[in-house]
C-alpha cells in the first residue's frame, strides 16, 4: 500500500492528536526500526523472520509495550533495544541515588510517576535497587589491607522493626585512617544493643578479611572495651574520648556548676602544648576530679586507674591531637546517617538500615583526600 506525503502527513496528525498519541508514535517509530534492523541482519546472516515477543519499557512520559520481532535462530537483538535498556538501568541508579539522599520508596514511586506517567509500588523501586544491594553487599565483605594506623569505632541507634516489634538497635560503624593518609569506613554491623563482646565479634571479623595490625583504637570509654581490643589487637594503644568523658561528668553536677566545670575540663584537654605528656594530662585531670569531688563525691569513680586512658593522645605529635582524642569524625558519620533515616521513622528490617547507611558511608568523597596534618607524625606512618 503506497501513500503520499500528504496522507502520511494526516495520518501521524491523527495519530498524534489521540489519547497517549506521542507515546503511540513512538511505539510504531521503535517496532519499525526494529523490523527494518531485522531485514538487515537476516540477509546478513541468511536468517529469516521468526515473529514476535512482547516487552514493556520506560517510554517518555510513560510505559510501552512493545511488539519485537524475532529470527529463527533466536541471535538477533535489536539495537534500539540496549539503548532502552541503558535507559532502564539509568531510571534504576537514579531510584537508588534518591533512596540513598533519603526520600523514602513511596516518595520515589510518586516522584517517577510525574517524570515518566507510569506508577512504580514501593515494591517494584525496592526491587529496582536489587543491584545496588549487591554492590553495598560486596562492598562490606571486601577484603581489607593488612594494617591500619588508626580506627575509630563508635555506634548510634535507630527504631527497627523485627518481625512484628519495633526497638531502637545499635548500627556499628568502624572507621580507619590508612597508611596514605585518607580514610575508610572498613565496616557497618548492626546488634540490638551495644556491648564489648559484640565489638570483639565485629573486630573478629575484621581480621577474617585480611586485618592484621592496629596501631590506634579511638572509641568511647563503653566498659571493657580495652580488654576487647588488647585480645584482638594486642599491638594497639586504646585512646578513650574525652568529649565523651565531659558528657559524662557534665551530666553529674547541677546546672550552675557546668559552665565553670565545662571551662576547667578544656583546660585539662587542652591538646596544644607540645610539651605536654600523658603524665601531666592525667595529673591535671587527677587535681580537676579532687578538687570537684567535695562538692560532688560521685566524681570519684574517675580516679580509676582506667581514666589513663583518655590520655593518651598526648604521646602523639601536637598537630594531630586534636584528630585523636574524640570519636568526631565517626559522630560526623552518624549524624549524616540519621539525616538520610528521618524521612522514615522505623525501619522494616534491620538489613534495611545497614543497606542505607553503608550507601552514605560508601560515598563519602572527601575520605580520599589525605589528612594534612598527619604529615606530622612518625609513630603510626
């Protein structure tokens, strides 16, 4: 059947000006192309037509459904198809990229319902994302380099439902400085409460990846976690946080108190003096505690041989003080965590919240960068 241009012209005009008529131009544009590719490759390939499967694509402004024509030998693929299925992957990455800043699945579904005039369930984005698991997955089974100067370790919680209860459970996070100077998060666990034997577990693990030799633990004063790292990394110095530790005495005065105490406690802390030792740290903190403890006589328990510990960091070079006598950096990461978590209260599983913080974690740009000041140390590179 032959027609002129002008009918041509009238016919896509009333194709055009129907329901969905961009969608169905495109459509018959996509199976021409396809059959024209087909004719081609079968005398390319002395093939011959073998008739058709069905397919539903991503179109502009909604879904196709496609007629593809297929070969007898079952080797032609249509090139317009791969493109397409570019396309698929892109709308997938995209979907993962929002879920990861923090829009929740239904709000992804409604977003890519406006962009491409088809409705996505939570289901179907979730399963869009079935890749980007595996890769986050992969990422936290990789192996690891045999040692890190320093590690920084810390958890923070957050409500997850297992099966029908909903709790607030702790997600782990290991933190490293590598021997180059940039850092990396070598790990994200998650148990339903935070203990010294569950970080003997997690720095076990560790090892079964390729860990060998700590130099520095960073962590809070949780107890008994110095024992935990001397039985798993016998060769590492324990750096307890001091900002922790200011919490701690800060909640066990009145309020009027805790501003002076506040000012004394910097004081104490102050990193800045070359010439200071963990001796003279820990003889400060000792005349700050004696000097409180009238007024206050709970002050005692930091008399504790274990309050050495917060002291530490002055065996280090005075530049890099400041990098190692709190969990910071790790608090950052937490923080960034739980801005991505707010937008959906509890989580469905707590494979969920590993998942979406390990995408933050993974992504952080400026960890390649390395640390300037640590230029200044010799003891740990």
């Amino acid at each position: 059947m032959n027609f002129t241009q002008t009918q041509i012209t009238e016919i896509l005009d009333e194709i055009a000006n129907g329901k969905n008529g961009y969608q169905e131009l495109l459509k018959l544009s996509l199976e021409s192309i396809m059959r024209s590719e087909r004719d081609e490759f079968n005398n390319l390939n002395s093939d011959v037509a073998n008739g058709y499967r069905y397919s539903s694509v991503l179109g502009h402004g909604g879904k196709l459904e496609l007629v593809i024509p297929r070969s007898r030998h079952h080797n032609f693929y249509p090139l317009i198809l791969a493109l397409i299925k570019d396309q698929n992957e892109e709308v997938k990455t995209l979907a993962y990229e929002l879920y990861s800043s923090g829009l929740t699945t239904e709000q992804i579904g409604g977003l890519f319902d406006k962009i491409y005039g088809h409705h996505y369930s939570k289901s179907s984005i979730s399963n869009m994302m079935s890749t980007a698991r595996s890769d986050i997955n992969s990422w936290l089974e990789r192996d690891l380099e045999k040692r890190y100067p320093i590690i920084y370790i810390d958890a923070t919680y957050w409500h997850t439902r297992r099966i029908d209860e909903v709790s607030s459970e702790a997600y782990y996070t290991i933190l490293a400085v590598k021997e180059d100077r940039t850092r990396e998060v070598l790990a994200i666990v998650n148990h339903p409460n935070e203990g010294s034997s569950n970080w003997r577990d997690a720095f076990e693990a560790l090892r079964k990846r390729g860990l060998e030799t700590v130099n520095l633990v960073v962590c809070d004063g949780l107890k008994g976690i110095e024992n935990v790292i001397a039985e798993v990394f016998p060769m590492a110095t324990v750096q307890l946080c001091t900002v922790h530790l200011t919490r701690n005495i800060l909640s066990k005065v009145k309020p009027a108190d805790k501003e002076q105490i506040a000012q004394e406690l910097r004081v104490v802390f102050d990193p800045s003096n070359p010439s200071d030792t963990p001796e003279i740290g820990h003889n400060r903190f000792t005349m700050f505690v004696q000097k409180w403890m009238k007024k206050y006589p709970s002050l005692k328990i930091y008399l504790e041989p274990r309050y050495k510990l917060y002291f530490n960091y002055f065996n280090y070079h005075h530049e890099i003080r400041r990098m190692i006598y709190t969990t910071n950096w790790i608090e950052r990461l937490n923080r960034n965590y739980k801005r991505t978590l707010r937008m959906r209260s509890a989580m469905p599983s707590p494979e969920s919240v590993v998942f979406l913080i390990a995408s933050v974690a993974s992504r952080r740009t400026e960890y390649n960068k390395p640390i300037y000041q640590f230029i200044y140390e010799t003891k740990l590179f």
